[in-house]
C-alpha cells in the first residue's frame, strides 16, 4: 500500500513539473499562434530579408558548358574557377557539380503525319537515348505529340520499358502540338526533386500547329522550375522525300514568316512585327517569354534552346538523329552545374545571367536568364 502511495506521489510531482515547464514556456513564446512544425530559430533581419529575393525562383541553377578555342569540352575545373551574376551583381555558387547530380529527362517525340516517314528512323532513338543520354542514377520519361499529347511513360530507371515505349511510336495525326507538350514535359519536370537536373530532349520539327500554349510562357515555366532544352530539329524536306507519292499529301505547314498559332490579342500577324531581327536568337527568346508570346518569324527549337541554356541539333538524314543525340549526351554528362540563391538584386523583370570563368581563349554556354513577372513577384510564393 505504501509503495502505491509512493507512486502516486511521484506521478503527480511530475505532473505538476510539466505544467509549470509548460506555462514558462508559453509566457516567453513570441505572440500569434504557433503551427505545427515551425522554426524557433532566430529570423533574419528585415534588410536580410530585403536582400534576398522572395519568390517561387528562389534557388537559381544553371548549367555551364565550357569549351577551348579548338571546340573541345573543358573537364578540368573547379568552383573557384568560375564567377556568376545575377543582373550585374556577383553571387555566391552554394552547389557546385560537375556531371555527376541526377537527371530527370523528358524525351518529347514528334510523331505528326509530316514526320510520318522518318518514323522508323525515330524509333531507333529510344535505345540512343538510354545509352547515351542516360546515366547510372538518372529517369526517362516518354512524351509524343501530334493532334494530341500523349505521356507514354513516366519517370522510370527501366531502359528496356522506355525503349519499348519509342520503338512502338505511331502516326499522331495532321497536327503537331509541340507547345503545349514542352508544357506537359515541364509539369512533370516540376514536380521532380529540385535536386536533380531537368532535362528537356525534344525530337521535332521546328512549327507548332494547334497547341493552345504558347512558346513565351512555356520557356518562362521552363526557366522558373530550372529546366533545359535540348533539341534534334528534324527536316520537312527529308520527310517528303521519303514520302510514298500515292499516298495523300501531308498537311502543308504555315506560310513562311507566319506562326502556326493565333497571333497576339489586338495585332496582326504580320512576318517581323514586333520582334527583333531573326538572327538575334537571345533578343527573341527574350521578347517572346516577356510578352508570353509564340515568335512570328519562327526558331523556335533554336530560341528554346538557347533560353534555357541546352542546344539545338538540326538533321537531314536520319544518321543525324542518332549524332544529335550523342552531342546531347556528351553535353550533359560535361556540363557544370552552379547554384545560387539570388540576392542584392532587384526582384521583378528580366534576370540577366553571366558567368565567367578563369581560364584564357574559353567560351562559355550557359543560360542566359529567367524573367519574373511582378504578379509573380507580389505572390511571394516559395519553392
């Protein structure tokens, strides 16, 4: 009986130990309401805050291919090799990688009636694709579009199912809705671990027809959620070649200087209005995610690439598939990757990128930006 009373006694000193814990713990919490999982640790000051960019781009990667004045690809340097800015200003490169960081890849395929007859070719892609774009560590994903977009395949380590999936690629139809694919591929990129690397390859032609997206908003997401393009332009002309002369003509593609797409609300389209000169392939890239616009002129596939820091590869033969695919791949398993959270810097607008490395007589390729809007940047929404 004694030793219950004893126990008793102990449970309730306890007890009373708690409550009184407890209570000098909820007069010295700051006010306001406490959630489940929030931080008691200190916050930065409100000019930290000022400093440091608020919005749901708030860790910037870019990737870096270097090459020396013969053409080659430089393997050999490291972080203090490089300097990055953000509109001028310099940043610190919080993640430094070389090759090495996990891929996420959508192959966007093409399968219209225009490219009908290089299907074939097409189809061999799938197992290029797994060898030589793939790594170890890395996921493919399949997405083909013609009058409809199709996700074949999601996110799979399975060479063989990807490579089935391409091998049985079928006749999509008179249209070719290529933006509005780049914009299923980047969905589904976004919902990938930011830190893997997001990798767009995209074999097409260059003209969309019937999508409902546009190429402006779909490189603006494309920047916002880290993404690159690459692209294997495939060739109209060789397609008709190849073309059986009984069979019904394939759907003609738009006149030339015309978007396959409505034009802006309130213009004309008119061939040239409004953009910037046609070899200026950054300043159309540029104009097209400000204005949320397709380009009128065209390159697309060129203007995607160099938006996003990837690279084009025009073909003429069906070999020129599979050689633009082994560039591809030999880009990215190259390819440094930089990382910063962007700070001292205005909030909306476009972003200029530029980086600088410490080696003589080098070029660099990387990508040249990210444009905010400022209802983005009211939102304040964090990745």
């Amino acid at each position: 009986m004694r030793r219950q009373t004893i126990k008793i006694c102990w449970g309730a000193a306890l007890a009373a130990a708690l409550a009184l814990v407890c209570a000098q713990a909820g007069a010295q919490a700051p006010p306001g309401p406490i959630r489940g999982g929030a931080s008691t640790m200190p916050q930065p000051s409100a000019e930290k805050r000022k400093d440091t960019i608020r919005v749901k781009v708030e860790l910037v990667s870019t990737p870096v291919v270097v090459r020396n004045e013969k053409g080659e690809i430089i393997e050999d340097l490291d972080k203090g090799d490089f300097k990055l800015y953000d509109n001028g200003k310099e940043q610190a490169i919080e993640h430094f990688d070389m090759g090495s960081d996990p891929m996420s890849v959508v192959l966007l395929v093409e399968t219209s009636a225009r490219v009908a007859p290089m299907l074939p070719a097409i189809r061999k892609a799938g197992i290029i694709f797994t060898q030589n774009i793939l790594g170890e560590f890395d996921e493919g994903a399949v997405i083909s579009f013609g009058s409809s977009v199709n996700r074949l395949q999601d996110f799979t380590g399975d060479r063989d199912r990807i490579e089935k999936v391409v091998k049985n690629l079928d006749d999509g139809g008179h249209e070719a809705k290529l933006y509005d694919a780049m914009t299923a591929a980047v969905r589904m990129l976004s919902e990938r671990p930011a830190t893997r690397r997001r990798v767009i390859v995209a074999i097409t032609e260059a003209v969309d027809r019937g999508s409902e997206a546009k190429l402006g908003g779909v490189l603006q997401q494309a920047q916002l959620e880290n993404i690159t393009i690459f692209s294997v332009g495939l060739s109209t002309t060789a397609a008709e070649l190849r073309a059986d002369p009984t069979s019904s003509p394939m759907a003609p593609a738009v006149p030339p200087g015309i978007s396959g797409s409505p034009p802006i609300p309130g213009q004309m389209q008119v061939p040239g209005a409004g953009q910037p000169a046609a070899g200026d392939l950054l300043a159309l890239g540029i104009w097209a995610i400000e204005h949320g616009a397709n380009l009128v002129r065209g390159h697309a596939l060129e203007v995607a690439t160099v938006a996003t820091g990837g690279e084009h590869f025009p073909t003429m033969r069906d070999k020129g598939i599979e050689t633009g695919l082994d560039r591809i791949g030999a880009d990215l398993h190259a390819q440094y990757t930089l990382t910063y959270h962007p700070t001292g810097i205005s909030v909306y607008g476009y972003h200029e990128i530029r980086v600088e490395v410490d080696r003589p007589k080098t070029t660099v390729r990387t990508r040249p930006g990210y444009y905010l809007p400022e209802e983005n940047a009211e939102a304040g929404t964090g990745k």
